[in-house]
C-alpha cells in the first residue's frame, strides 16, 4: 500500500479535477476506467463518492507515469528515455510511478463518479485513497458538497401589489423642463452675483489650521451651484458673490469623507469667483420642438414624450410585478446553501465590480485605498446579497424543474439573433464567438430562468395598494 506516500500530490490531484471541471466535457471517459461508484449523502449537502477502478486501468496509469517519467530521468548505464522499467522503478522507487499515476487516475474516475451518480458538486473534492497496489483495484473516497435540494413553497397565485403607472400632463411638463435645460445657452453675466443653478468659475484653494492640503486646490474650475458637487455648504456661501469677488469659505468635511485626514475636520477656501455663466431657456414653442426633435410642432413633441413615458411607466411597473413575485417565492422556499456557493458568488461579485472600476479609468487598488477599504470588507459587504442571489438561482431553478420550463433552440436563435443586433453583429459569427467561449449554456440558462420569472409573474394576483390609496 504506497496511500501514505501518495497523499502529498493529492492537492495536485485536486487542482487538476477543478481544471478538468471548469472544460468538461468527458470526451476521455467515453470508454474510460472500468470502474464503479456509489453515493451516500450526509448532512450539510455533502456527499461521499466510493469509488473504485479497475486494476487494469492501474496498470495502464503506471505505465503511462514510467514512459513519461523515463523521459527525463538519467539513470547511469542508460540514455534517456531507453532505461528498462525494472531497472528505472528500482533506481527512482515504485512511489514515484504512483504519485505520477495517480494524476492519471483519480480525476478521470472522479468526474465519470460524479456523471453516474449525477450528484452536482459546489466545492472541491477531498480526497481519502484506501487503497492503490499493483494489481489491485484503485479504491478512493471523494467527500464533496453538493448543491442542495430546495423545499419549495407556495409560488404559483402570489398576491402581488399592483403598481401605479398613471402618467399624465405634468409628467409630460417635467420631460420638456428637463429638455430646455439640456438644451439651454449659456450666457456670460457680466454685472450681478452667483445665483442658485448659475455656473460659477473659480479659483479655489483649501486650507486646514493654516495649511494647504492635498487635493484642496483648483484653477478655472466650472462648478454649478446647487448641484452639491463641492462639501456640504460650500456652493450656499458663494451665492451673491460678484465676478472678481474673493472670500473666505469655512466648511467642516462629513464624518464619512473618504480622506481619513479631513474627515470631520473644519477648513477654510479661499475662493475667487472669475465669471459666472447662466443658464437661458429657449421658449416652449414649435420652434423649440424643431430644434430639438424631429417634430415640426410642440404638440407633437408633447404626444411623443407621453406615450413614450406611459411605455416606461408600464415596463416598470412589469419589472416591479416580477420582482415582488419571485422575491415571495424565494422567501416561501426553504434551502440550506452551502458556504462554498456563497464564496462563489461574492467572488463573481468582486470580479463584476473590478470589471466596472476598470470601465471608468480606475483599478481595484486605487478604489481600496481612496474609499480606505480592503478586499476583506467588500467581500463581507457582498455577503448578503450574493447570499439571496445564491438562493433566487436555487429556487429558479427547482420550480423550472418542477414546471417543466425548458428553453427551445429556437428560443435560444432568436436570443443570439437579438444580441447580434445589439452587437451590430452577424448571428452565425456571434454564435460561433459564443460556442468558443463555451457560453451557449449560460445563455440558455439565463432565458430559462427569465421564462420561470414569467411563470410565476403570470400567474401571480394582483391586489390594489391599500396604503397607496390611504394616502392619496
């Protein structure tokens, strides 16, 4: 029995079985190992593969190890490559051709358990050999944990609260007040003072006990008063200052400022206003609207603006429907998760997150170090919600299967037709991108989770918001 010399390469082993997991796609396995497995579920989603492999399959693993091994071993007397097996195990050791076959082994008996016995495993194996000898069977036992069953409750007749998506003339007046100001001029005052919504340019240079501090200094800065750009009451104490005008602005940055130094600390700016620009409204008329539509009349413009605003009104009112519907059915399932899927999910969280940070022009460091955080606090941020994310998935999934929810491969062409139009992309050529990045089953997970959403939005009841109507 070489199990004890054998045990140092098990974390090898395992690496390799999480690398054979991530690309599986058993084409080894076809007519691989003899072998035989059987699972005993414990507690805690965890299950215990016994399996055992022919000792055939042993002999051809050794042989495999010692034609690599030979390869790159200079036993004196012998050219590389040429040493005779009897001679290379008595000059290297039997153990060195075990902890060689085992590599060959374990994770192809291991994956084919995992396949027979159709268990789903969420973590890496631990690995216990019981036995491994020439001309014995291989027997080992991998103890994983699995994805759980989900008890399921009620999901199908919801009450759900029916939203409000009245729109009317004075959300129409809003959309065009929003229109004047994105088209609005700019004109330079020459006489007066700052108002509230003017764009004041300043020089500005910031001081705490006297001192100038890191970041507290501007040239020619463009700030719009109002707009709380600056700290709390900083852009109030220049209201009615004059072009040419300097004063001495005292603030007291917030307790959660990001730079641990002023956080809570009180500083004076001294400010000096070079020009102020505000803001001109062009009227509400039809010229208005040519100018900033394809409509000849205001009217037009305005019918446009309501049933687009009625369009968004319903969508959210559909989202919100949805959301509170599997939000219930979530919270009437009942389901253990495992820790390991949570870590998965906070790691894919951090991944989103960096990708984003990356998007902006900013990496992951510099965000850690100016919000004065670590990669431990977001994880532990993230926990949560990648917690009922974990359990949503979970739960998504047991009433499709339940339900019967399948996607069609038309469902999935028309989804890739839709993203290729997205991308301005040919279909066939996306499809092809996507079965080389092996996503063609996410996606198809993905509209398989987003009709079971249907499913259950469908069916749900809708009830009139009673504290709604109270307050009206």
């Amino acid at each position: 029995m070489h199990g004890g010399r054998i045990l140092f390469v098990i974390a090898l082993v395992l690496d390799k079985i999480v690398l054979a997991m991530e690309n599986i796609t058993y084409d080894n396995l076809k007519g691989g190992a003899l072998m035989k497995a059987t699972a005993e579920k414990l507690e805690n989603n965890t299950v215990v593969l016994d399996v055992e492999v022919d000792a055939e399959q042993l002999a051809k693993a050794l042989d495999q190890a010692y034609r690599k091994l030979v390869k790159d071993v200079h036993v004196p007397g012998f050219r590389k490559g040429k040493t005779p097996r009897v001679v290379f195990e008595n000059y290297v050791g039997k153990a060195a051709l075990y902890n060689e076959a085992v590599e060959y082994v374990i994770p192809e008996a291991y994956m084919k358990a995992v396949d027979e016995t159709g268990i789903e495993p969420v973590s890496q194996p631990q690995l216990e050999i019981e036995q491994m000898e020439e001309g014995k069977a291989v027997k080992f036992k991998a103890t994983v944990r699995v994805k759980p069953e989900v008890e399921l409750g009620q999901y199908s007749g919801l009450e759900v609260t029916k939203p409000k998506a009245d729109i009317d003339e004075k959300d129409v007046d809003k959309e065009l007040a929003k229109l004047q100001e994105r088209h609005a001029q700019l004109i330079n005052v020459e006489e007066g003072a700052v108002a509230s919504g003017d764009l004041a340019i300043i020089d500005f240079t910031g001081r705490k006990d006297g001192v100038e501090f890191e970041g507290g200094k501007g040239t020619d800065y463009s700030l719009e008063i109002g707009s709380g750009t600056f700290v709390p009451g900083f852009e109030d104490q220049l209201i009615g200052a004059g072009v040419g005008e300097t004063r001495d602005i005292t603030v007291t940055f917030p307790e959660d400022y990001p730079n641990e130094d002023l956080k809570g600390q009180e500083a004076v700016f001294t400010v000096t206003v070079k020009g102020i620009k505000r803001k001109e409204l062009a009227a509400l008329d039809d010229e208005f609207a040519k100018d900033v539509s394809e409509f000849d009349t205001l009217e037009e413009l305005r019918n446009d603006l309501l049933n687009k605003l009625k369009e968004a009104a319903e969508k959210q009112a559909e989202q919100q429907i949805k959301g509170e519907a599997v939000q219930k059915a979530v919270g009437n399932a009942t389901v253990d998760i495992p820790e390991e899927m949570v870590d998965t999910r906070v790691e894919e969280m951090l991944d989103n997150m960096e990708r984003r940070l990356l998007s902006q022009g900013l990496n992951m460091e510099n965000y850690l170090k100016y919000t004065n955080s670590s990669i431990d606090d977001l994880k532990k941020s993230f926990r949560d919600d990648a917690r009922r994310g974990v359990k949503t998935t979970l739960v998504l999934e047991a009433i499709a299967k339940k339900e019967a929810i399948e996607v069609s491969d038309e469902d999935l062409e028309k989804e890739i037709a839709r993203m290729a139009e997205n991308y301005q992309q040919d279909p066939g050529v996306l499809r092809k991108i996507l079965e080389g990045r092996n996503q063609i089953e996410f996606i198809r997970e993905g509209l398989q989770q987003q009709k079971t959403i249907d499913f259950i939005a469908e069916r749900a009841k809708l009830v009139e918001d009673t504290n709604q109507e109270a307050q009206e």
